[in-house]
C-alpha cells in the first residue's frame, strides 16, 4: 500500500512537471533542471513500478469487498491493469524519446547517477513520434486518475462502502 502513494503522488507530481517544463523558456538551466528531475523521478516510478508488479504476481490478489458485484471486479481488474501499463509504457516512452533524440542530451539522475541511452536511431521525427505517444499516454494517465478517484469517491460518498477506507494509507478496516 505505502508502494501505491508514494507512486501515486510521483506520478501526480509528473503530470504537474510535465505540463510546466514543457512551457518554460527553451534552452534554460530552470528548464534543463526540470527535465532531468523529470527524467530522475520517471526511472524511479518505472522501477518502483515493476517492482510492485513482481509484488502483485507473487501475492494474491485481496477479495472483493462484500457486496460488489462481478462486473465491478472486472472493471477494477481492468483499471489496475490499465494503471500498470501506463506505470511502466509511460516511463518506457520517455526513455525512448530521449534515446531517439538527435540532441543526445545525458540523462544523470538526481544529478548523480547517468543513466544509459536505449541503442536507436538518432532522429527528430523519431523522437517527435515517441514524444507525441509520451504525451498523449501522459493525457490517458490523467484520465484514468480521475475516473479511479471518482470511482472511490463514488464508493465512500454514494454506496458508502468501506472499498475507499481499504485504500487509504492509515485506518483501513479500523475506519469508521
């Protein structure tokens, strides 16, 4: 569960970063630190991801809550498995558009660690059409927040349901 927040606060953090790094002014050090951090905190969501995903293959899967009904599991299942490719595609497609990139910019993450270049081709069309895909998966991410935060309002407000209460970092099923 701690998994889950913390990669779900990085990648609400990215979103955010996302959107302003890419409408500062071209070519400046407050933008070339963005872009790295952006970088730096994407690595860190694709291993936190994949890590969590080895995580869920090994352990089972928590029951139902009472009271839903079948069609509601399978959207979640559907969700939680949507959440994990864009978990892992998202970062993935990143890596690959500044692996592309013709202006073979470093990655260093945190300002410490370099990080490697997948070996592709140097081109800009390339890596426009890997940024177009980073962008457009960055957007369906987004989307799919809403509708996951929505559902679990939906269940704590409108069904009043303890599916929200499972969720949350602290009281769980202690919750009243």
């Amino acid at each position: 569960m701690a998994l889950h927040w913390l990669i779900a606060a990085a990648v609400l953090g990215q979103i955010g970063l996302g959107l302003v790094m890419t409408r500062m002014t071209p070519g400046t050090m407050e933008q070339w630190g963005a872009y790295q951090l952006h970088k730096s905190i994407g690595v860190t969501i694709l291993l936190a991801s994949v890590m969590r995903l080895v995580w869920r293959l090994m352990n089972p899967v928590p029951p139902q809550p009472a009271g839903l009904g079948p069609w509601e599991g399978r959207v979640a299942r559907a969700a939680h498995w949507g959440f994990y490719a864009l978990l892992i595609g998202m970062p993935l497609t990143g890596w690959l558009l500044v692996s592309a990139s013709p202006w073979n910019i470093p990655t260093v993450l945190f300002d410490t660690v370099p990080w490697p270049h997948l070996p592709l081709d140097k081109a800009a069309a390339t890596e426009d059409a890997f940024k177009q895909v980073h962008r457009a998966l960055g957007w369906l991410f987004a989307a799919m927040i809403a509708l996951h935060v929505g559902a679990a309002l939906r269940h704590h407000w409108l069904l009043k349901d303890d599916v929200l209460r499972r969720m949350l970092p602290v009281g769980g099923e202690r919750a009243e």
